[in-house]
C-alpha cells in the first residue's frame, strides 16, 4: 500500500453538488442564516429519527433521516457564501456528526434490545465504535504532530449514511428485518476495517517519511 491518497465518493458527491449547494448557501446566507444554526438543527432532525427508529417507526425515521443529511452539506455552503472561515464551526459540526452517529446506532441497538436480538444489538454497538474510530483516526492524523491527510477508506461518512438509508427504509418499507441485519453487519465490518486502513496509510506515510 502506497500513501497516496485515492478519491473517495464523498469526493465525487462533493464535485457534483458543488454547484448548486454554493447558490442555496448564498440564499440562506442572504437571509441571515448562520451556518451553525443549520448543524443544529441537522442534530435535532437526527435526534427525532432516532427516537422513531428505536420504536420501530422505521419508515418516517428513514425519510427525516433523509431530510437532515443535506444539511451536513448545506452548513458549510452557507460558511462559503459568508466567506466565514469559523474554526469553532468546523469543531462544531464534527462534534455533532459523531453525536448523529451516535444517535443512529444507540437507537439501532435499543430497537434490538427491546426484540431480544442481542447478537444484533452487539454488531449495532460494534459499527459506532467503528464509525467514531475512521473519525478519530483521520482527527489524530491530522494534528500538527503527524500531519498527514488521511480521507482514504472503503466506508466514508457518505457510504455509512448510505447504508444506514437503505437498511432503515427498506425495513419501514417492506417491514424486513434482513434489511436492518445485513446493513449493521457490513456497517460493523466495514466502518473497522476502514479504521485499520488508515491507520495503515498513516503507518505508511509516516514510514515513506522516515519516521
């Protein structure tokens, strides 16, 4: 393995939609919106999807699930629009983006708790872990220390929330638990092994370095 970093699809969203998320984030910059405001209520969004899905109300857990994601977006168009370079900002809505996650799996777990599916409620509780640790590498490779830009991985933020999207419309709409049971089990395979990835590409930058 080379530390060359490869485009991921989070990259390629981001491309895409470029375009028209700087003139909506020009609008709401026009109407006085912060940015900060918008992660905020992103989180809450989340917060009342997870308490449905952890009732079993899959369907419309799923579809406001649906509507918070392009606020994870939306927040730093506005940030542009303003030409606002707020590094509390950015702290902010990492720190929300990891309690989001930890909304979603906490109710994923609940949910499968209260069906007596421990076996599930343990992989739930192994993709958080592996969702918060791609994070927290890509943070520590990051510091000053290190430096080293670190977005490589098989299971980015965008395919988590992908997965997430398709396990828990599928169950609200089909009302098939194999839904919710493959995607926490590629969750937890995937989110662990994209962890060890790059901590691996640290390893190897950091080695291609000669320290």
């Amino acid at each position: 393995m080379t530390s060359q970093q490869t485009v991921t699809l989070t990259d390629r969203l981001r491309k895409l939609t470029q375009a028209p998320l700087n003139r909506l984030g020009l609008i709401l910059s026009r109407l006085g919106i912060h940015p900060d405001l918008i992660t905020i209520i992103g989180l809450i969004l989340v917060g009342g999807a997870a308490i449905l899905i952890a009732n079993g109300v899959f369907f419309f857990g799923g579809i406001i699930l649906l509507i918070s994601l392009p606020l994870d977006a939306v927040d730093g168009a506005v940030a542009r629009a303003m030409k606002r370079k707020s590094v509390f900002g950015m702290v902010l809505d990492s720190t929300l983006d990891r309690y989001a996650d930890g909304f979603i799996f906490a109710s994923l777990s609940y949910y499968f708790a209260v069906q007596d599916r421990f076996e599930m409620m343990g992989l739930s509780l192994v993709a958080l872990m592996g969702s918060f640790l791609v994070s927290y590498v890509r943070a520590r490779a990051d510091d000053v220390k290190v430096s080293v830009a670190t977005k490589v991985g098989l299971f980015t933020r965008v395919e988590r929330v992908i997965v997430i999207l398709i396990m828990i419309l599928g169950m609200g709409l089909f009302n098939q638990p194999l839904f919710l049971e493959i995607g926490v089990l590629v969750l937890a395979i995937g989110t662990n092994f994209t962890a060890l990835q790059r901590l691996l590409f640290v390893y190897t930058a950091l080695k291609d370095r000669g320290e």
